[in-house]
C-alpha cells in the first residue's frame, strides 16, 4: 500500500523531516504549523453529537494560540455516513496531510475513519462510541476472538458495554418491576453490539434473572414500531432499553404514547443523550433515562485550559445560548490528547514517534484520567483503549421549562456526584 509517508520519503523530504525532529514540539508548532484532522457528524441523524464541536475547535484554537502555537484543525463532516467518513479521513490523509487525526461519535463515524488511519499508517485517537462495537467492529472477523489483533495506529477512550448494562441495572434496582425488558436494537455498529448474545445486554440480564423479549434488528428511521410495541405488551415489558438515533425514538416513544404502552422504565442510548431530543415530548419526557458520560458536576479539569467541567459548560451556554450536551467533554478531551501528544512529539509526521507519544500518555483531563495502561480490559484490547467513567441519570423537568438530567445511581463511578434517585415514569 503507498501512502502518505511512503510518498513524502519518496518525494525527497527526509532530509527536511530530520531537520524537523531535531526541533521540540513548541518550536515546530510555532515555525511550520500543525494540521489537526476532525471527523464528526455534523449532519443527518447523527449530528446531536456534533452540536458542540465548533465551539470545543474555537476554545483549542484561542487556547494554543495563546501559548504561541501555530495549530490548524481541518474539519470534515461525516453527514452520519460510515462511507462518506471513510472518504474524508482518506481526503484529510491524501489531500490536506494532516499529522494527526481525532474522530468522535458512534462507530458508524468512529470505525471507517481509524480503519482508515491503520491502513494509512496515520495516528488516529478516537472517542463517543463503546469500545467494543470500535474494537471488534474493525476485526476482520468479528465473530472470531482468536482471530482479534490490536492495532498499529488506532486508539480510542471511552467506556464500554459492561458499564452501561451494570449502570442500567443499577438504575432498573432501585425500583419494583415485573423484571420484563425490552430490547431495542438497531442493525448498527451499536445495536448489533448491545443485543450480541455474547458481549451484549442479554446474557448479563439473564444472569440477573430478567427476561428479554428482543423483536430482533430493525433498520435506521424506521417510521413504524408497531411490531416492537406490540411484543412488548405481550411480554408485559415494565422496562425498555435499546440504543437508538434520536429520530428513531421519537418516533417509537410517540407511537407508544398513542398506542398506550407506557413502561416503568425508559433507558436508551444515543437517543436520550441530548436535552433538545427529550424536550420534543412535552411533559412525556419526564424520568426517562440514560447513560451519562459527562456532566458539569464531573470533579475534572481541563489540562489544556484549567476550566472545571461547570466552567465548560457554562461556556457553552453563553457562547451558544444553549443548554450543556454530554459530547462537549469528550470533544475537548480529544483535543487535550492531541495537544498533549503533538507537545512531547519533536516531529509529527515520525508515525513512530506518534504512536509511542499516544501509547505513553498519561493525563489528566476534563472527562477524567487518561492512560492506554490495559486498566480494566480483557488483554485483547489493553493496547488500543482507554476506559472512562461511566454513571446513570434521568431527566427531570425544570419549573420554568425544559429539562435537567439528574445522576441518579453513581455506583460505578462513586467519585462523581448523584443528584437523586430513580423514579418511574408516569
């Protein structure tokens, strides 16, 4: 495979990149300039997660700017096309030469793109998606463990699988029901990950003794949930979880509205993971749940800027006038990463170099500590992830409009703040 390093050594630069890596890292940034690649889903039904990307760049940019370093962030929107953020991560390698390349949200985004990157040979740091769907979702062979290798230039923080089903179980204890779930599982990187009969939610919730009625895969807007909602009457399902695109539950929540199912229980990733999405209910939004990645009560700072999690996010509302969202976080994460990397890399187009300044990272950040150490994986992923706290919350509605997403069960991550408990819905 040529790529974009083969092709600089070729073209006669080695003599200039020797030059380079005798230069520290301030002194490159300030003199030659780095370029920063970002893949997010700026559009389509994933651009939720998107919502405060501008505002984290325009925070990195004045941050570095102001230490005297010369960083540009060349950014391309995936519009929530795993076909269309391959093409652009390929753009951004080929075409703008980026040095570095940061990726967040969902695997349909995060995959192709560090998929990309390793055959590239290009440093990737990835976030917003479960470790497992990114992991095994880039095998070669997913349904083959032996077959599973690490890899070479893609790394990724986030949580995964066992701690959002340990969250939402934690949550589901706290109230009396039937113990009757109901599975909501799209034909996604997510979903086929969270119903996997092997890594996902229905072996863990056997074992705690609930029973699942999963009406198996359906496909991204879908405009019809009836199917789903009639088996779940049958089943007499009190809980619902599922991890879904926001204009997919929407669509599932209104038609169980209409259709009188009302569960005791609502917990579903990606969709209730912004307050825009749930205020589309009215007062029907009320006590439904979610994971909860990042809040402004997380006790962490920012290595790049020093601000409190509260400070972020208050930022965000007064740049924006709009309410705090969990990707704010992580986003400004990935670029304190990157930050820190390219600032104990004397040249960043060494690939070695920045892969072994990734592998050694060890920071403190605004969504918590930071180390590709193997903490708390099987050895399979140790290399490659980076796992962060996880908590579980509902939303509250607020006296004067809108809503709060309150943490309601911190059992997995004590050190962040719970604000309440569980109640059920209706």
């Amino acid at each position: 495979m040529i790529t974009r390093r083969n092709l600089l050594k070729s073209a006669g630069t080695a003599g200039v990149a020797a030059g380079l890596a005798r230069m520290p890292a301030s002194a490159l940034a300030r003199n030659q300039g780095v370029k920063i690649g970002y893949v997010s889903p700026q559009t389509g039904p994933l651009a939720a997660f998107a919502e405060a990307d501008k505002f984290v760049i325009d925070g990195f940019l004045k941050a570095t700017k102001g230490k005297g370093l010369n960083y540009e962030v060349v950014v391309k929107d995936s519009q929530s096309n795993p076909n269309r953020a391959a093409e652009v991560a390929k753009d951004l390698i080929v075409n703008d030469q980026v040095a570095l390349m940061l990726v967040a949200s969902t695997p349909e985004t995060t995959n192709p793109v560090a998929t990309t990157c390793e055959g590239e040979g290009l440093l990737c740091i990835s976030t917003v998606a479960p470790w497992q769907p990114w992991f095994i979702g880039q095998q070669a062979k997913p349904d083959d463990p032996k077959s599973w290798k690490p890899f070479d230039y893609a790394y990724h923080f986030f949580w995964g699988l066992e701690d959002v089903i340990a969250v939402y179980t934690n949550m589901w204890g706290q109230l009396a029901t039937n113990k009757q779930v109901g599975g909501l599982f799209p034909n996604d990187g997510d979903g086929n990950a969270w119903g996997d009969g092997t890594v996902g939610f229905p072996p863990v919730l056997k074992k705690l003794g609930y029973q699942l009625t999963d009406p198996g895969r359906y496909q991204d807007l879908t405009d019809d949930f009836s199917a789903q909602i009639n088996a779940f009457k049958r089943a007499n399902t009190e809980i619902i979880t599922g991890v879904m695109i926001p204009p997919d539950f929407t669509t599932f929540w209104n038609q169980a509205q209409q259709q009188g199912f009302r569960p005791k229980i609502a917990s579903i990733g990606k969709a209730l993971l912004f307050p825009q999405s749930v205020e589309t209910f009215g007062k029907n939004g009320q006590n439904l749940s979610t994971e909860v990645w990042w809040t402004p009560s997380h006790p962490f700072k920012s290595s790049l800027t020093g601000e409190s999690a509260s400070q972020l996010a208050e930022g965000f509302s007064i740049a924006t006038g709009r309410q705090w969202t969990q990707p704010i976080g992580f986003v400004h994460a990935l670029f304190e990463v990157a930050t820190d990397i390219l600032h104990r890399v004397g040249d960043p187009s060494d690939a070695k170099k920045m892969v072994a300044a990734a592998q050694a990272t060890n920071l403190d950040t605004i969504v918590g500590h930071l180390q590709w150490n193997g903490a708390n994986l099987p050895p399979f992923a140790a290399k490659n992830v980076a796992k962060t706290p996880l908590v579980g919350g509902q939303w509250r509605l607020k006296g004067g409009g809108g809503y709060d997403l309150v943490i309601t069960d911190n059992r997995t991550a004590p050190q962040i703040p719970a604000g309440g408990k569980m109640e059920p819905i209706g």
